[in-house]
C-alpha cells in the first residue's frame, strides 16, 4: 500500500486543502500552510493504516512459516481477530497432535518463527505482535 504523495490534505481547522509530502506527515512535522495548526492528527491516522497492512503482512509471513514448520494450515477466517502471538499459539495449539504438551509447543513455535521473521532477541507475545515485533517502526 502507498499514499498518492504529495498527499492532499484538508485541515481539520480551517478546511484548507493542501498537498502535502507524505514523510513530513508520517513524520508528525506536517503544518497547514493556510492556518500553521499541526497536522499530527493526519499523520497518525495514515501512521495508523500503514500499520494495519503492515501488521497483516507481517501476520501472513508468520502463519506461512509456522505453517511450514508444522505441517498444519490456518485458514484465513481464523486469522481474523488475531492480534497477538499468543492468540495465533492458541490457534496453532487446536491443530497440534494431541500427545504433546501441545500450549507450551504452540508458544514455542510461535515465538520462533516471530524471532526469525523480526529478527530481534525478545518478543512479548501479549503484546499486539506489530507492536512486538517492530517496536522502533516510528521512532
Ligand atoms: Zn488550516
């Protein structure tokens, strides 16, 4: 996904419309060139939908790995609602053959495949797992 860039802008206080460079608005240093009020609003709001198709991305890279790695098939109805790792563990945990401590394996497969996919050293599978696993992505 891309924002048409310059993108145009409407000023939400003086209903100016602007077009406006897309990095000064992710970067939250967007002003309306009618009135000077800041634009952070809308820069947090198309923060908001990149991390929405970035989380999806990132939601599908994960379930194809541990797809992978365990020979089961998570349909995308399920992945609706899934917000953290450990409710995909759980999704996964449902498919695993049942002779194993099958909650700790789920977590464990999971939080593999996050670490791989992230590339970092620790991940918190409570936390929204966009939030986990790109924690620095607007800093
Ligand atoms: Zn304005």
């Amino acid at each position: 996904m891309r924002f048409e860039d310059p993108a145009p802008v409407d000023c939400e206080y003086c209903h100016y419309r602007s077009l406006l460079p897309v990095r000064q608005l992710l970067r939250l240093q967007a002003t309306c060139p009618n009135c000077h009020q800041s634009l952070e609003p809308t820069g947090l709001q198309m923060r908001a939908q990149l991390d929405d198709w970035h989380g999806y991305l990132l939601l599908i890279e994960l379930v194809l790995e541990v797809e992978q790695e365990t020979g089961t098939q998570i349909s995308d109805e399920e992945l609706d609602g899934i917000h953290t790792l450990r409710q995909l563990a759980r999704t996964l945990e449902s498919k695993l053959p049942n002779s194993m401590d099958r909650t700790t394996q789920a977590i464990e497969i999971v939080q593999r495949a996050a670490l791989s996919t992230s590339q970092r050293d620790v991940i918190d599978v409570d936390a929204n797992f966009l939030d986990a696993m790109k924690p620095n992505r607007w800093a």
